[in-house]
C-alpha cells in the first residue's frame, strides 16, 4: 500500500460526514443559545466562547466533546469569577441535561448534552497574553489564532493527531505527557502537511525552537527567557505559543513521547500503514509475561485522596521512586515501576533474600572499635576493621511492610499515609490492573521495536 | 581461677617432662651422628646445625619436628649447593629410615626418623647477615641469637606460643599469616614474659617498631629503609629482625591474625582461663548455619598443580576474588570468600535469578540510537535514552559454567586451567570441606566475640 493510499483510507475514517457535521453545528448552536439564555437569565456579565477541536474544526468523526468558555471581564475578581462561574455552570447544567462538579485550577462543571459531554469553564476574557491570570485564559486566543491560520488544513491536522494517538503519543495530560491537539495545530501550520510533519521528526529536535509567530523579534526580552528556562529543563521541543511568548506550547511534553513519534514517523514513511493510526491492540498476558521474565510484580493499591491527577500523580511518582530506593538499600533490584491514582507497580528481582545482613565496623583497635566490639553479639575481623552480622527477615512483603510501618521513605506529603494503609500485592493485580501490568512489564508503553 | 592457677596447669601440659628431654637430645645426638657419617661419606665440605624450636629449646611438650640444615661454605655455587645438598639429603634420609622430596625455594628432603619429621635443608654458612643468599640462610643466626638471649625464659616462649595456637594466632605459613615461633621468641626477650606480652597488645600496636639490637643506630639507612617498606604496605607490627636489618620479622603477619592476639589477650587479662590455650573444639554443622543464615554455599573442587602453598594459594585467592567479581557482575552477591589448595567456597545470596537482563543504550536521537535500534530486538524509551533487554539464564550454576568456559575471570596463571576443568557443588560439600565450610559460614575464623 502506497503513503496516498494509507492516507486516503484513514481520511475516510476521521473526517467528519456532512451529517456529523450539521449534528455538531446544531448542536453548538443550541449550547450557545442556552448559555446566552441563562446569562441574561442570571444577569450577568460574561460571554460564551467555543473553544478546543470543535471551535477550530480539527475534531476526529465521533470525537465531539464541547469545550464552552464563560468569560468575564478583566476587572472581575477572581473570587466573583470562580463564584458566578460555577453558579452559571450549575444552572446551564441542569438545563442541558445533568451535571457534575469537576476540579481543577479551579472547580468547573461537566454536563452531558445529547450524549454529548461539555465543559462549562469560566475564565478571563483576555484580549491578550498580557491580560492572562488563570491557566485557561488563553484557550480563547488559541481558538482565535487556530481559525485565523489554519488556511483549509483541517484534515492535515486530523491525520497528525489520529497518528500521535495510533502511535500513543497523544494527550498533554500529565499522566501522558504527550502531544496537545493545540501542539499538533502549530506543527501542521508551521511546516504546511501532516507528511511534512513527520519528515521533520529529527530537525525538529535538532532546530529545537519553534516561534510562528516571531516573538524573538518582537518581544526578545521576554521569549529569551522562556527559552532559557526551558533549554534549563532539558525540554525536548520549544515551541513558543503564537499567542503568549512566555509560554512553551510543548513544555508537558517527555522525551518518551517525542521519542515515540521520532521512530514511528521514520518508521511510517518507510513502511507506511493504516496500523500507525489504528493500531490492533494486542493485550497480552501479565502472568504469562512475570513466568517468561523469570522476575516478580508487587503491586501496592491504596485510596488515594481526592486531587486531581497534576497534583495527585507527581507524588505518586516520588513515592513510587522513594520505595523503589528503599527496597534496592534492601537487597532487591528493582527491574522498572510504574503507576497511575491508585496503585504502584515495582518488578522485582526476587520474593526472597539472605537471612543476614553484615554490617562493616570500624578500625578494631580504635575506641569506636571498642564500642563496636561490645555492642554486638558476633563480631569478627575482615583485615583492619570489625564486622559483624544479624538475621534480617527474608520475604519482601516483610521488608516492604517495615520500610511502611517506619514510614522510612519519601512519598508525596498527601498520599504516605494512604500508602501506608494500602495493600501490597504480589505476582497478582486485581483485574482492572491487568491490562496495566501487562503494559509495564512488557515495557509496552514506551516501545518502540 | 586466677591468672597464676591458669599459667600453673597450662605449664603442667607444655612443659617437656625430663623423660621427653632426654629422647629429644639422644634424638638428636644420633641424627648429629648420622648425618656427620653422611657428609664424611660423600666427602662433603659442610657442617650440620640444628635450628628452630628443638634447638632452642621452645618446643611443646609432643612437638617434635627436628630442622636439620646442612650448610655450606660461602664459596659454594649455588647450583653445587642445590645438587649437593639434595644428594646429602637423599643418603642421609636412607639412613635415618623413609624420606620423600618436599618443594620451597630449593627442593629438600623430608625423612622421618623414630616417628619423628626431620626436614633436611641445605643453606649457607653465613656468619653475619650480609652473606645472606637464600631464604633459609638466617635460621643459624637465629637460632644462635635466641639462645643467647633467652636467659631461661624459655617456659615463658611456650606458654605465648600455645596462647597463639589455642586463640588460633600461631603459624607464619601462608595460608595462616599469623606469629611465627621466632617472633613469639623475640616477643617474650624483648618484653620478659607472657603476661608483659598480653599487656602489650595496644601499646605494641601503636609503637609499631621493635628494634631489640637496636640496628636504628647501628645501620640508620637500612633499617629505615626497612620500616618505610613495611609501613608502605601497611603491616601492623615491623620487628627489625636482631640478625638483619633488612627484614621485618613480622611481616607475613596479617591484621586478622594480629586482632586475634589483640582482643583474645584482653580478654584473657579480663577473665582468665585455660579455655585459651586448649579450646574445645565446637565445630558446627554447616548445613544447619547454611538453613539459619538462609544463604547459598557454592564450592569449586579441582585439582591444584603440585606447587608449594606460598606460590599456589595466592593464585587460588585471586582466582576467588575474580569470580567472585563475576559473579556479582552478574547479579548475585557474595557475602564472603574462602579458599584451601583444592576448593574455593563463595557465599551467596541466591541461587536463581531474574531471567532478564536490562541494557541501557544511547540517546535515542543520535547515530549511535539509530544503530542501538536495529541491533536490538526488544527496544523502549526512558527518558532520553533507549534501553533493551535479552534473556538470560537465571541458576548460578549455569551461570558460574559460562564464567569458567569463557574463562571470563581473573585468575591465578597456574590454576585457571584446573579450576575450568573442576566441579561446582551447590549447598553440599565433601565430608573432608565439611569443617571448613562450618568455620566460613559461621565466620569462626577471625571471630572474637
């Protein structure tokens, strides 16, 4: 199958029909004129904005969850903001169909509308970046810049997002770190085709700074800095935002997933196949996979508190690598881990250790010799020096559940304790962690070959 | 028990009975005689002497070893020495009843007269130490400076020398390092008795030089030559030799050995009993230490070229240390190292392992990724770099096999053959390592508490 061919085939799966067209500009419609409704309805002073893939047309078929902006003016206090937001949200919601209270910077609702889901969020009404206060005032200039540039590559778009999700580099959240669709945007108006995109996978790297729209010219102070923040943190991509010179459009995103699309670009314009966009899943085995390795899965499962998954992950994480160092100054290699809200995986080399532990002295003909000399029960000499040894439990799960007991590892401050409560599991996840598992310990996630 | 009860019993059971004297000096008159005979016979220019314990008058009560060394006018070559003194050994060692060849720097003859070893070895006729021209050739000088000096302290010699053998201190051998007799001698004159001895044990150690001829001034320069030598390879005690100031006498000393003189003579000043001087034997089974400390015994069995120990067990340790090294290269651990001129004992940790092994390769965007890539099977993402894995066999055993017919250890240059060719044994023993493995797992050793 030629790179045409392929494309052509997967455009007959992601654009949208003319049906599903006239379904989404109904149904934008109809929001927006409820919204309005309920606006003067409250009397308030606020304007709704369409804002994400179905503002700028670059939506995949059957992908239609609606972003809906609320913005207030700038002289709004953030307090007001967040208060008559969320009342609007509530009262918007209850018309559309049902609702419920969703957390992030700030709460928000998320109501459902002919099966369809919408995001109510109120934010700032920003002419320009430098009236941005919150995280999400900028969707609108982002929308606004889109539409602006964007010149008839709507499909271009679709093909590069529909690859980076086939590919699994899709998703700026911060449990994937990949691509945005904004991300994706930039990169199609940027370098003109979805085929141009994918050539670029290595000078993009390489040239590692991308500014459409020339904020080194126009504001060098500033975009500098940006510039030299992010070089600092080893970012694999600049792309500094068309719309804010302060910001870095690719700031979430990891080495891993640039990583993914580096190969697979390559890979695809060599061997070109509708498998990169839809890829078959082949789940396998987990069990199948710890008896083929040779090696061992704990998994630790707990409640986590109730933060959202940028606040809630990252401790997680730190957790996860504070147990990890504890288990290896134990004896046990640890293989890999991994994690999500509530468990953590750690692939271990073995259930069981040796039943004592040396422990080196000093110098034995020193005062601290001495000492050493009458603290312990058996003591022998190893050249210049004491050394002596104790029986140390053997299983992991003993070990594992003392380094908890003592609380003897850094953790994320909110999440030890649940840690502590959790469960600890081995060579076996509750079903719903299956597919995880297998994920992990078949280094799935990251593969390349 | 007091201290002098002790000392009271101890002389009792180490003190030659008169009935033991005389055997030993009409022993020695008759081999004196023999030998006289033997040298007239061949019509040899040397002159027999008795050195070593007998001689002077040290021995234990039941030790009898007779050192009979031939010696030979300073004009003689050396290879006239070797044959000629060989030829004496062989005739003499027909006389005197059954005899065989023995190997140390020279070969020499060790026959067997009334039950009793006498070691015939051909040296010297030095007078001083500037003639000194083989290993052996200082024996004379010290026997005849020992009895010089002795002044009747001779008990005082044995009870240091049976608290060295019982505390497991006494032996200047190789594969022992610990206090020769001629040390124990020097010891006991330059202190005045075995109490004073024991006393010493800190001060000793911290003065580090013993100079009882006081060759510092006679021959400044080389006997600091001398102590910088020895202090450079860091030995716990430099004893100027009284015969020559180029030798420490206590330089096959080790620190192990010497910490056992060290704590076991405080403790005995502490609590004195005769359990020091004739301890009772508890060796242990080494399978129940093995079950308890819940680790692994391999042992390598082979067959050693017939080399003296001091050339032969110094290979045999480095060969441990190498494959030890291998070893933990390959992920087991060891916990400790023992060896004998037949075996090598290594304990470890566990017997399987993990069945993969984890190769961490290059960034990924570079040529060295790109090649990483293709020469892999198995490829993923962490972070900036790409990693692989292969796998590996997991039983120690299969393991130690690969190591040894790669021959992928550093090992000593005459063994390394007989140790690929040789046996491993996994948790088991013959019965004739059975209490050398009890004494290495239990590490009695060097134990001193």
């Amino acid at each position: 199958m030629d790179i045409e061919d392929v494309i052509a085939e997967v455009l007959q799966r992601i654009v949208p029909t003319k049906e599903e067209e006239n379904f989404v500009s109904t149904l934008m419609e109809e929001i927006k004129e409820k919204t309005e409704e309920t606006i003067e309805e409250l009397n308030l002073d606020a304007k709704p904005y369409f804002v994400g893939s179905l503002a700028k047309d670059t939506y995949l078929a059957g992908d239609h969850d609606v972003d809906l902006f609320i913005a207030f003016p700038l002289d709004t206090s953030l307090e007001e903001l967040r208060e008559k937001g969320l009342e609007l949200g509530k009262v918007l919601g209850e018309r559309l169909g049902k609702y419920e209270i969703a957390y992030a910077e700030h709460p928000y609702v998320r109501a459902e509308y002919k099966g369809i889901r919408v995001d109510i969020v109120p934010c700032y009404n920003v002419k320009n970046w430098k009236d941005v206060r919150t995280a999400v005032d900028r969707s609108i200039l982002h929308t606004h810049w889109v539409l602006e540039n964007i010149k008839g590559k709507n499909n271009e778009v679709r093909l590069l997002k529909r690859f980076l999700k086939g590919i699994n580099a899709y998703g700026s959240e911060i449990y994937i770190r990949g691509f945005s669709g904004y991300l994706a945007e930039i990169l199609i108006i940027e370098f003109g085709s979805f085929l141009n995109v994918l050539e670029k996978s290595d000078f993009m790297l390489r040239k590692k700074i991308i500014d459409p729209e020339d904020w080194m010219k126009r504001e060098s102070e500033i975009t500098m800095k940006t510039i030299k923040r992010e070089v600092g943190e080893d970012k694999p991509l600049i792309v500094i935002d068309p719309v804010d010179p302060r910001r870095n459009v690719a700031a979430n995103l990891s080495w891993e997933r640039y990583g993914l699309f580096y190969f697979k670009s390559q890979e695809f314009l060599k061997e070109p196949s509708t498998e990169f966009f839809f890829p078959r899943k082949k789940i396998g085995n987990y069990l199948s996979a710890l008896r083929s390795r040779k090696t061992h899965l704990i998994t630790l499962t707990f409640n986590p508190p109730k933060l959202v998954d940028d606040i809630l992950l990252p401790q997680v994480e730190r957790t996860a690598k504070g147990i990890k160092r504890q288990l290896e100054l134990e004896g046990f290699k640890v293989l890999g881990y991994d994690y999500g809200r509530e468990f953590i995986f750690l692939e271990v080399d073995r259930l069981e250790r040796e039943g004592i532990k040396v422990k080196r002295g000093p110098l034995y003909f020193t005062q601290h010799g001495k000492r050493f000399y009458e603290k312990n029960d058996i003591v022998w000499i190893e050249g210049k020096e004491l050394a002596s040894e104790k029986p140390i439990s053997t299983f992991i799960v003993d070990v594992l559940e003392e380094i908890l007991r003592k609380g003897q590892f850094s953790a994320g401050k909110n999440i030890k304790d649940a840690i502590v409560k959790g469960d600890i599991l081995v060579d076996f996840v509750p079903k719903e962690l299956s597919k995880d598992a297998y994920l992990f310990l078949s280094r799935e996630k990251f593969r390349v070959k």
